[in-house]
C-alpha cells in the first residue's frame, strides 16, 4: 500500500527533523556540561575520566570571583535603572500624544540594531573625552542602553493589556491616582515588570562584545573574566563555569514560572 | 439608605455644558437636571454625545465650558475621586487581581473606613445582589451575571450620591438580560440612587427609566417620561428613534389653536399643531404612526388607506403585518395585530382597508427628500 507506506516514512522523517533540531539547539550545552567533568587538565570531548575539581577550581579561582561580584553590581543596577527608565517611557508611549512619539520610539529601540560593539567603542571613546575613569558608571550606563529596549518592550505589552477602564473605576471609588497606580496598576504590571528585569538582568549578565571595551582590570565582568582567563590557559574550569552559568538561569527562570508563570512573564498570555 | 422624597430635589446639574473632542464638538451647550432618587436614560446612537455626558458627571472628563453640580456642589473641575459618584461598565472592570470580597470593599478601604465596619457593609452589598458566600473568589471565575453583580455592589457600597451606569447590559445575552434589568431597577428603587444610565437600546430605556433624554449629535432632543417620549416626540428624530413607527403622507385641512386636522384618505386625523408651526392648510405632512394604532377595518368601516398584505409574522400574543401602501407611503406599513386571528384573516396578497386611532399620531413636515404626491386624499 504506497499511500500508507509514504505517510508513514514523512512522519517518521518529521520526528527525526524535530529531534534533530532540539538535539542541535541542546549540543553545546551538552558538549560542555560533559567537558566540566572531565579528569584530565584538557578541554577534551568525550572526557576518559570523570571528576568535581575544576568546579572547586573556578568557583576558588580569584579573577572568577571578582567577575562574578562586579557583574552582580553591574546587572542589579543596570536592569533596575533600565526596569525604572523603560517603565516610564513604556508609560509615556503607551498612555499620551506628542510630537516626535515615533521618533522617540525608535531611538529607544535602536540599541537593538546597533552592533554592542559599536555601543562599546562609542562608551569607551566618550569616557575617555570625558577624562571618565572606567568605574561601574560607565559599564552601568553602557549596560542600561542596551537592555533597555527589552525592558521597554516587555512593559508597553502589559500596558497595552491592561483595561484603563480599571483605572477609571479605582479612581471613581476614591483613590486618587498614586493610590491607584499603587492598588491597581502596579499590581496588574508586575508580571511585565518582573519579566522585563529578568531578561535585562540575564542579558546583562551574559554581555560580553561591549563590555570587553568599557570594564578594566578591576571592574571586568565574568565574562570578560572567562575571555582573559581563555587567552591563557584551555583546562576545563571554563565549562564548570558555564555549567553554572546554565544551572543558575534555569533556577531563576524555574522561579519565575512557580511564582508567576512563566506564560505571563514572558507575555504570551493575556495577563488578564 | 432609604428611600428619599423625590419632587423637584435637584441631585446632578448640568448647565451649558460643552465638550469638544480636536475639532468634533461632542456635548453642545447641554443642559439637564437629574431628580434625586431618579432613574434617568441617556438615549441615542452612537457618537450622540451620552456616553461623554457620563465621563463628564464621573469627572473622567473637564468640560471646555459650563458648569456640572453634584448635591447642590459644584464639582466641575473636582476630580473623579472626590466626587463620590459610582459607575458601572460595560465589562465591568472589575480587579482581576482582588477577590470579590476586596473588589466590593476597594471604595471602603479608601475612605479609610474600619475594617470591620467595611466587612460588615461588604457582606450587606453581598446580600443585596444575592452573591453572599463568593466572598473569596476571583472575578474571572464568576459567570457574566455574577461579575455584573459585584460591579453594581462595588459602586452602591460607597454609597454614592450618583450611580452612572454605561451599557451595563449589552455584554448579557438575552434572558440574562431581562432579569438583571428587573433586578438593577428594583435594587435601584429600593435605595432610591439618584441613577444616570446610558444605553442605545430604545426598548431598555422605556422599560427602565423614569425620564430619558434623548440625544444626537452632542444635543438634548427631548426629555421627557417614556410614555411622553414614545407618544408625543417633538421631532422625526426622537419618533424614529425610538420604538417602530410608520410614515404615511397625509394633506392638512386646517389649524385650529392646538390642534391640526390631517386628511389621510376620506378618514380625519387630529394631531398636535405644535410640530406644524408655519404649515399652511393643503401642505402634504407626514403622519407618524406607531404600529399598534394601525388597524385592519372590516367591511363597512371607516378605511383611511387600503393596503395589499406583503407578509404577516407570528409574534405569539400578535401579528405583525406588512403592507404595502403605495397611495399613502414610500415604505412598508407594519401593522401590528392583537390576538392569533391575524393568521388566518389576512393571508399574504389579501387587500385590506387600514384606519388609525385618530388620537395617537403625531406629524411633522414633509422630509425634503420624501416628495412623494399623496394619492386621491
């Protein structure tokens, strides 16, 4: 029966294509959890004996520990500098009308077709006009433009699902408007807001291209950290890194679909 | 929260109210004064300007002119929170985040009342829309009804000296709707809240209302009780708009004080003169007739027009018949006939003689584009 047969071949050849695709999208991740294991001071693939101590290596190693303080301080300032920043404009484009609204709108956006590399160079060329030393300010700020159309994005969502109808009513019953945006629309936009953090302070967390120009010695991030650390040596505490890195993002995404849901937080479904 | 006396205690005025939208004037000039403990319906099509009133006496809006007064205190430019007014919405806007119990007690809990007082009149409101024991759920697990339901609690249980209600029933399917618009009137006569409703159905502003303000395109046309509005409308607008109405072409004999005497065929109409200011004696007029004034005339009776029968529909407790009446009107004549007999009677095709109870017509000058000669009357 050649009809039956044919089905039966595409539908085996779409599992395969599917399984393929989710295998390809996980091999790197797979690659290097396996790497971290390994016995032997080498980044070698599959490893011949297994072992903890390159965690113990870089989770003790000094630059790692640095990179990883100062990129805690980099994110937590710039995702909540980006989070207060991108709620207000977010607020302004969602809620009024004014001249050079696309305007603005666009060069809000823009961080997200600028290479980081160019937002890097431009930071690094600006600061040193400036006679700015290349403290936290400086990587904050660079960080801030660069997150901040995710943070912008994720906000003007859930304000665009949000009733202002809710508003009115909250308003008609007696709250005058800051107790409203306290019992009503901030309550409602949490879930925009948290998500919006969350993907600041991972993006942030992660940045690499354009914080290589702006950190120094002192101020560099982990991943800066990791770049200089790769430059001289190749054992296998880089993918203990990495597999933390993997493992402290999936908690933390774990967290926000327990507490939150992730469907919200990540704007597929209607808060309401 | 008993019944106050009604009469001529003003609870909502406005004067002269005017409020444009860019270069749209939305309310021109509008004046109107609300009785306290009285139900009253803003009424016309979309865009007429009803639902801006609203916003205006909520203070969601600032009038560009005028001056609006809550109890006797002018709160023009007060804002919506001090104005203690309640309003529904169409689809309620209930907090999706608060559970029933906090959404009836939100306008409580800001007026910083105890908090056992506000459990108190929360579980009162409850009661009253017959919802007590759904304290604790979340309004996206109540039905259409029920969320309706806590969105009157809501707004009645501050108490306010106005309740505005915008297009509360149109989110309801139909037999929902019949019983929660006997039920808001009853909660509404039994607390006596001075009521500001808003609707574009004609039918649930005369079963509801205790006066309606008709309005189009941003001006009051006619305010008045149902019976007035639907009986005596002061213009093609108003009796167009509200309730069905037929048009025929009748030939004016004469004037006399407040009284116009009409031709329609060899029968004698007599309408008010006051819609016929400036119509001489021999002008063509339309005369507008509500469906159930028409009847069909047996053998011998006085016919005003004929008519041949186009469909007749069973209704149940009548027929509504559809004539075509070519020497009187442009349109089909609906005809709406008590009783079951209708039926059998007066089959598609049967030429019929139709008359008109001679006082419950009213006409209005020809429409300039309904030049249409008037038959052998």
């Amino acid at each position: 029966m050649p009809p039956l047969l044919s089905r039966r071949l595409l539908r085996l050849l779409g599992g395969v294509t599917v399984t393929a695709i989710l295998g390809f999208l996980l091999l790197p991740a797979l690659v290097v959890t396996l790497a971290a294991f390994n016995g032997k001071a080498i980044l070698s693939f599959p490893p011949e004996t297994w072992s903890w101590r390159w965690f113990a290596k870089a989770i003790e190693y000094q630059d790692f520990q640095a990179g990883f303080r100062n990129g805690l301080i980099v994110t937590g300032w710039a995702s909540s500098i980006a989070l207060v920043v991108g709620a207000a404009f977010a607020l302004a484009l969602e809620r009024y009308d004014f001249r050079f609204k696309r305007a603005l709108e666009t060069v809000l956006l823009s961080p997200l077709v600028v290479p980081h590399f160019t937002v890097g160079l431009g930071f690094l060329i600006l600061a040193a006009q400036l006679g700015w030393a290349r403290g936290y300010a400086v990587i904050v700020a660079c960080h801030v433009v660069l997150v901040l159309p995710f943070v912008l994005r994720s906000v003007y969502i859930s304000l665009r699902n949000l009733d202002p109808r809710l508003e009115l009513a909250a308003a008609s019953l007696g709250a005058p408007p800051l107790r409203v945006l306290i019992t009503v629309t901030l309550p409602l936009l949490l879930p925009g807001l948290v998500s919006g953090w969350l993907f600041a302070a991972i993006l942030s967390f992660n940045e690499f291209t354009a914080s290589l120009f702006v950190t120094a010695q002192s101020t560099q991030t982990l991943p800066v950290a990791l770049y200089n650390y790769v430059r001289e040596y190749a054992d296998p505490s880089m993918a203990a890194i990495s597999v933390m890195y993997i493992v402290v993002t999936a908690t933390l995404l774990t967290f926000a679909n327990v507490f939150l849901g992730l469907a919200k937080v990540l704007n597929v479904e209607h808060p309401r | 929260m008993k019944s106050r006396p009604t009469g001529e205690d003003i609870a909502v005025q406005l004067d002269a109210v005017t409020k444009r939208f860019g270069k749209t004037t939305a309310l021109d000039a509008v004046s109107l004064r609300v009785r306290r403990g009285e139900l009253m319906t803003l009424l016309g099509p979309s865009g007429c300007g009803k639902t801006t009133l609203l916003n205006l006496v909520a203070g969601f809006l600032i009038p560009d002119s005028g001056e609006i007064a809550i109890d006797g205190r002018r709160v023009t430019d007060v804002p919506p929170y001090r104005r203690e007014s309640g309003i529904m919405f169409q689809q309620y806007a209930l907090f999706p985040h608060m559970s029933v119990a906090a959404n009836v007690g939100y306008g409580l809990k800001m007026r910083r009342i105890a908090k056992p007082e506000i459990a108190r009149r929360v579980a009162e409101a409850l009661a009253l829309i017959k919802l007590d024991g759904l304290e604790d759920r979340k309004p996206r697990q109540l039905s259409g009804g029920q969320q309706q339901r806590v969105a009157l609690a809501r707004a009645l249980v501050i108490r306010p000296k106005v309740l505005l209600l915008d297009e509360p029933f149109s989110a309801l399917d139909r037999n929902l709707r019949a019983s929660m618009q006997v039920e808001i009137k009853e909660i509404q006569r039994k607390l006596g809240v001075t009521t500001i409703f808003v609707t574009h159905d004609q039918s649930e502003a005369l079963s509801l209302s205790d006066r309606i303000a008709v309005l189009a395109e941003g001006r009051i046309r006619q305010l008045g009780t149902p019976d007035e509005i639907y009986c005596r409308p002061v213009d093609r607008f108003v009796a167009s708009f509200v309730g069905d109405v037929n048009v025929l072409h009748a030939r004016v004999e004469y004037i006399e004080g407040a009284t116009a005497a009409l031709a329609l065929g060899p029968a004698r109409v007599l309408v008010p003169a006051g819609t016929l200011q400036g119509v001489a004696p021999g002008a063509v007029v339309d005369l507008f007739v509500r469906p159930e004034e028409l009847r069909v005339v047996e053998e011998g009776g006085v016919e005003a027009v004929h008519g041949i029968v186009a469909a007749q529909i069973y209704q149940g407790g009548h027929v509504d018949l559809y004539v075509d009446v070519p020497e009187a009107a442009s349109g089909r004549v609906l005809i709406r006939a008590p009783g079951r007999q209708g039926m059998s009677l007066w089959p598609a095709g049967t030429r019929i003689g139709i008359g008109l109870a001679v006082d419950k017509a009213i006409a209005f000058r020809a429409a300039a584009d309904a030049a249409v000669t008037c038959g052998h009357a």
